[in-house]
C-alpha cells in the first residue's frame, strides 16, 4: 500500500475509473440482484426530472429520506 500511497501523492490529479462491484466491497448497499434485476425503486429518468416539478420535489424528498434513514 505504501507505494500506492507514494504514487497518488506524485499524481495529484489522478482520476480512477473503476467497475461493477466496486461499491459493495465499500459498504454501499447493491442495487441489483444476482440475476441482475433491479431491486427497489428504479432511478427517476433525465427526462421526467427536466420535464416535471412534481418529479423534482420527488426525487429530493425520497434523497432527503434515504440519508437520513442510513
């Protein structure tokens, strides 16, 4: 690990790409199952968040929700 350290600190604007499964390890809960299917709600759409206030106080009410419960 040391010399990973010594490489990010000569590389201060490192920028890391990294894959599926990334997350998990990290502690944050997997939005898929092993079949990858979607598990609780899906993400609200680009679209339907420019298109819709409705949909706009939504989506900050439920992210407002979701840490507070964490």
């Amino acid at each position: 690990m040391l010399s990973l350290h010594e490489f990010v600190e000569r590389h201060p604007r490192l920028f890391v790409l990294s894959g599926a499964g990334i997350s998990t390890e990290s502690g944050i809960p997997c939005y898929r199952d092993r079949e990858g299917q979607r598990t609780g709600r899906a993400p609200i759409l680009l679209k339907d968040f420019l298109g819709s206030d409705y949909a706009r106080r939504r989506y900050w009410a439920r992210s407002r929700t979701a840490r507070i419960t964490r």
